[in-house]
C-alpha cells in the first residue's frame, strides 16, 4: 500500500498489528464496561500505541512507559489505525 492508500487509515482489530507497528486506537468495542476498563488502563480513543511483542495472538503493547499485556480477545475488540 502506498502512503496516499485510502485503505491504510482503515480500522483494523489490534489483534491484526504487527509488531514494531504503531497505531491509533479508532474504536473500542464490547460494551461500556469494557470501555471503562481499557479507558482506566490507558487505553482511550485517539490513544497510539505500539506493539511490543506478539506471541501467539497474545500482545504486549506500549502507551507512552506503561507496557500493557493483551490477550487476543481484548485485542479483537479494540480497532485501530495505522499511524
């Protein structure tokens, strides 16, 4: 994809990240308790993060000095887009 590629700003879930990537966090979904809860971590919308590791659908990411272990099923629930 090229840098003027309508398709690069395209939310896509965290799970799908590569690692060493850097993103925005566009939409977190799973209700409004979940909301509250990765809001309290850090992890709001407008949010950038960058993902550390990857391990099996397993995620470690990075938001500003915090480092942040996310399963996969958090991680499909939050969408992103690339920075």
């Amino acid at each position: 994809m090229s840098p003027s590629d309508p398709t690069d700003k395209a939310p896509f879930p965290l799970a799908m990240a590569q690692e060493g990537e850097q993103v925005t966090i566009f939409l977190l979904r799973g209700g409004k308790g979940l909301e509250m809860r990765l809001t309290s971590l850090g992890l709001n919308i407008g949010g950038e993060l960058t993902v550390s590791q990857r391990e099996g659908g397993n995620l470690v990411v990075l938001r500003g000095e915090t480092r942040l272990a996310l399963g996969v099923g958090i991680a499909q629930k939050i969408m992103v887009v690339r920075q």
